[in-house]
C-alpha cells in the first residue's frame, strides 16, 4: 500500500532549530509518522518534547550553538550515543542578518555563513558517515527562495542558500548510489520569527502577499507533508532536488 511508504517507524530523525517555527513543525510531522526525535538547539522547548513524548516516540534535546564549530562536530556522536542510531538529519537551523552589501560586516558574514551552509556540511557528513555503513539513509537540507534569487538586504544568508543547493547536488551525486538520499526544500516567505522584521512592515508584507500566487504567507505546518516525503521510502529514488515550497512565488 502506498501510504505505507510514508511510515518512518523506528526511525532516529534529527532537526536542527526543532524548537522553533518550520523546525518544530517538521519535527512533530516525523513524530507522527512513527519516528524518535532529535532537536538541536541552543536551548530546549518544553512544547515539542510534549508532542513527541504524547506519541509514544522517544525525544531528546541535544544543546549546541552551530555557529560553534566544535559543539556542531559533538551533535551527531552524542545523538547516536543516546539514541542509537540517526537515519533522517533535517538541516533547518539558521539565522539571518540583514543590512546593505556596502555596509555588511564581516561578523554577520561569518556567522550566516557558519551556522547556514557550513553546519550543514558537517553535520551531514557526519551523518553520512553513519548512514553509508547502513547503506540508507535520508538527509534534507533546509534551502530558500534565495537558493534561486538575490533577496534585498541580505547577502550573507543569500549565498549560503546558494551554496545549500549546491551542497544537496554535490551530496547527492557522491551517495546516491549508496542508498543515501540528499535533497532540500526551498521555503518561501513563511510566517516565522526570521521573517518578522517583513511581517512587520505593512508596505511589504502587503507587496509579498501579492507577489505570491497562493495570496498569503506560508505557515509552518505547510513544509510537514514535503518534509515527511523526503524523510520516507516514497523518496527513495529521488535526488539531489531542492522543492521550492513557495506559494507559487517561482512559477511567477
């Protein structure tokens, strides 16, 4: 049955920023599809680790701040010390810092760039390590529209979603054929405390709105049914593809 495909059952499903808007989302959407969760975050959500534990699924928050690179080499070895194994890494985590590209510090670029592409290497090269020994295992990197476009203010975080896509592409081409699936999902303009500075703007939350074909911004249970896809068999023969998740914002 094709529904049975969905099913993670047992599986040790790791989100980065899983306590927080499109992370938490993604995480209670693999939690209902029967796997143990793994958030990584600075600090714990009393909310998530709820939903998880009402489905019966083990949960544990592991605290690390990935524009630390050795706290992010420490997340995959102490989750599979805990949880026994990882078999779904979602990269989600990120930060965003805006300002002109004249004026753009070299700290905001370190940090953007640190916490949204290279954290995300490393986490899914460790992961990968664990996955190849099995010969399976899905990886799902957390993109943009600015994967494909330029954005306005905000070059730093622009390029590393840029690079996510070409991590997903170069990731795929080495371990497709070792039953490791790697591809993204590319979010639109969604409703998120990343995006708050836009929501907050009436001339331009208003000028997104009409932008987007859909006629509204995303909401963060809008990425589960995508999320769960990449997370499950029914993937199995796809990848290296970022999803634009976007209202139609691309098809404009």
């Amino acid at each position: 049955m094709i529904l049975e495909k969905f099913q993670i059952d047992g599986q040790v499903a790791v989100v980065t920023g899983g306590t927080k808007g499109i992370g938490k989302a993604i995480a209670q959407a693999l939690a209902e599809a029967g796997a143990d969760i793994a958030v990584v975050s600075r600090t714990p959500d009393a909310d998530i680790e709820k939903t998880v534990l009402a489905l019966r699924r083990r949960y544990m928050h592991h605290a690390a701040d990935l524009t630390r690179r050795e706290q992010t080499r420490e997340v995959i070895p102490a989750i599979v010390e805990k949880m026994g194994d990882v078999n779904i890494l979602v990269n989600n985590a990120g930060i965003i810092r805006r300002s002109s590209a004249a004026d753009y510090s070299e700290a905001d670029w370190d940090a953007t760039i640190e916490i949204d592409l290279t954290a995300s290497f490393l986490l899914s090269q460790a992961a990968g390590r664990v996955m190849l020994k099995k010969g399976r295992g899905k990886i799902i990197n957390i993109a943009s529209i600015l994967s494909f476009q330029g954005g306005l203010n905000v070059v730093a975080y622009a390029s590393s979603k840029h690079g996510i896509m070409g991590l997903i592409k170069a990731l795929a081409n080495d371990w497709a054929g070792k039953g490791v699936n790697v591809n993204g999902i590319a979010p639109g303009f969604f409703a998120t405390e990343l995006t708050e500075p836009i929501q907050k703007d009436p001339e331009r939350s208003k000028s997104i709105t009409g932008r987007t074909p859909a006629g509204r911004w995303g909401n963060p249970e809008d990425i589960a049914g995508a999320a769960l896809f990449l997370a499950s068999p029914a993937s199995d023969f796809l990848h290296g593809v970022t999803l634009p998740l976007d209202g139609g914002w691309m098809a404009w």
